[in-house]
C-alpha cells in the first residue's frame, strides 16, 4: 500500500536529537516509535500528558517486540528514547511556553517533524482569536520553527531537517487571500471545513517555500509531504456539511488509490526526516517516499511572501526583534 518505497531501516546517530509533534497517535505515533527504534533520541510535543505516557509505554512494548523479531535496522541495545513535553498549538502562549522549556533544557536539536494537525471539525476560534485549525496546523507550528532554528544553526549536525506534513488536501484549497488568512470572516454559513483543511495545509507548502529561501546555505532544510490517506484519529471530530462530504468524496477519488495504515502513512514523514540520501535537499514535497507536485498557488512567491509577512505581524507579540528581522529579510 506504501508504493513498495520506504525509509532506510540504517542506525541513525544515538546523539540526534527528534521533536515530533503530535507524536501520541497516528502517523505522529509511528513516526516518533520508528525514529527511535532506529537510535534517535525523540522527544513527543502533545497536548495531554496522559494520552502520551500511555503513547510512550506502548512504543517500548512494540520495541521489545521488534526486537524479539530482530527487525533490521534497529538498535538492539538497551531501551528506546523517548520524552514527553507539553503543548497545545492552540494557544500560543502555551507554544512559546513549550519553546521556552525547551531551550532552558540546554537540549540540542536536528530535526523538528511538525506533525500534529486537526480538521474536519465545527468552526472554531482559539484563545488568540484565530481560527482554530489555521492556527493548530499552520501558525503556531511556524513560531516553534522560527524558535527552534537558532538551535539546530548551532547544533554539531551538518544535517537538519524540518518536515511539514500536509496534505494533497492543499490542492483543494481555496484561492490565497491574504485578508482572510486568520479565518476571521468565517461563520458557520459560509465555513466549509475541508477546504479550510486544506487551506492550513496549504500553507504549510508556502511555509516550506519562504523557510528554504531564507535557509539557503545553512545546515537546515524544509520538507513538506503528504502521508497518503490514512486510518488514525483524524475524522474524530467529523461534523460534515452537504459540501465538505463532497469535497472529502473529491478528494478520496482523485488523490487516494487506497487506505493506509498508520505505519504506512509514517513512511514518508520518516523517509523525509532520516534518509541521509536527502541531505541538503530543499523545496521537495514527498507522498509515497517519492518528489510530488504542489499545487501551482502554492509555488506563487508573491503568495508565499504575503504569508510569511501576515503570520510575523500575527506572532509580533510571541518573537523577538532580531528574528522579525530575519523572517522579513528576503536573501
Ligand atoms: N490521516 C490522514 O488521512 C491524513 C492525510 C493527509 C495528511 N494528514 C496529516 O497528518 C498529520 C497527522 O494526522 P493523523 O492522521 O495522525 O491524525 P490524528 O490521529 O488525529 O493525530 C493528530 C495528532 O495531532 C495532535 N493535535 C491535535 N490538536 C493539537 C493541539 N491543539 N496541540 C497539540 N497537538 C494537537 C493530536 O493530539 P491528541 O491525541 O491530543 O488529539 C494527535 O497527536 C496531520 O497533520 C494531518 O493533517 C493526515
């Protein structure tokens, strides 16, 4: 179902350093449970403490299986690493309280895979007055990026990575404007909920695009990809109108040939995030471990640009001047 292709089961280095967010169930599960099977030290950035403890002790049980099985590729010494630290994306002062945690740690970073996302739900705001999903999938997953940046330019790797996991769902987006980006014209008449998925998914691809051009010759790079369509939590909150139920059916026809497993939808999140043949790649959104197309507004500079400038206003309050300035500096 994966497409035959799959990550690299190669050791990766016990000294690397993983957050992936949203890694207590689904693709985010298996991806956290994968990366450090393979050696890496992993740490999951998810908003119930309980539901990750839970997360965690079952990815040890699953180890010792694999172990048992003698599962090429992983380490076979010891325990896996694997932390939990608390965050909710839907308050960004929670994030920048995340963030905070994390640096004061004096923990190094290599690769951030920002996974955790929601959709298909009602219309809702968050505290910050944001639409929920927007700000969740999108915003304020760009201010843990922005933040964390620093740390990995001045980590020992030659070789970090940021994975964005989107969606096919961005081709379904709706057509960019900047003015409705924070979702604040929405109301429950006029709110589609899988078009607003894809819409945060969306600019997750922009985000790849405006991260790059300010990364270039750096140790860091920006992936994006689509995990395919997979079996996990995500319709948990489906509350569908006549026309989201038709863009789901859009969707399922034209872009998924079958339903994955949440392992299966991990392939590509942890192929992008650990195959070293992927060094120093730039700008590559990923479905079946194999380059995809994005959608053509997606690639719109002048789009992605306008992003970049609304989201910095959007976080003024939550990042310091000179990062302002980097993020505004176009290279
Ligand atoms: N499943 C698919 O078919 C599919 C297709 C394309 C793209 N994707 C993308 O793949 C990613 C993973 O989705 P999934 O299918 O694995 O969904 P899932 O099973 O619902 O898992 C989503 C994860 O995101 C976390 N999350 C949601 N809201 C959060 C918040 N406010 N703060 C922190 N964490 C939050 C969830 O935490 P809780 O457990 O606490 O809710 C959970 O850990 C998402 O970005 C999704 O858009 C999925």
């Amino acid at each position: 179902m994966g497409g035959g292709t799959s990550f690299p089961r190669e050791p990766l280095d016990r000294n690397k350093v993983v957050i992936v967010t949203g890694g207590n169930t689904g693709i985010g599960y298996e991806t956290a449970k994968w990366i450090a099977m393979l050696g890496a030290k992993v740490i999951i950035a998810c908003r119930s403490e309980t539901r990750a403890r839970e997360a965690i002790k079952r990815m040890k049980e699953e180890y010792q299986e694999e172990k048992q099985k003698e599962t090429n590729g992983i380490i076979q010494d010891g325990d896996i690493y694997v932390q939990f630290m608390q965050v909710d994306f839907a308050s960004l002062q929670s994030t920048k309280e995340f963030i905070e945690t994390f640096k004061s740690s004096g923990t190094k970073l290599h690769t951030l895979v920002c996974n955790a996302g929601l959709g298909l739900g009602p219309l809702e705001f968050t505290e910050d007055k944001n639409e929920l999903v927007f700000q969740v999938n999108y915003l304020s997953q760009f201010l843990l990026a922005i933040h964390l940046i620093p740390l990995m330019e001045c980590s020992d790797a030659d070789d970090c990575r940021i994975v964005l996991v989107s969606s096919d769902g961005h081709k379904l987006a709706h057509a960019f404007n900047v003015s409705s980006i924070q979702g604040k014209q929405l109301t429950e008449d006029n709110f589609e909920c899988f078009r607003n998925y894809g819409d945060s998914k969306l600019y997750q691809v922009m985000q790849m695009y405006f991260m790059n051009r300010r990364l270039k010759g750096t140790n860091i790079s920006v992936l994006s990809t689509h995990p395919g369509s997979v079996m996990t939590e995500f319709g948990r909150n489906m509350e569908c109108s006549r026309t989201c139920c038709l863009y789901c059916f859009a969707y399922t026809m034209k872009f998924c040939h079958c339903v994955k497993t949440p392992f299966e939808g991990a392939e590509t999140e942890i192929y992008a995030a650990t195959a070293p043949q992927l060094k120093g790649t730039r700008d590559v959104y990923y479905a079946d471990c194999k380059p995809a197309t994005t959608s053509s507004q997606s690639r719109n500079m002048e789009n992605q640009e306008a992003l970049l400038k609304v989201s910095l206003e959007m976080l003024k309050d939550y990042i310091p001047d000179d990062i302002v300035h980097r993020w505004s500096t176009k290279s």
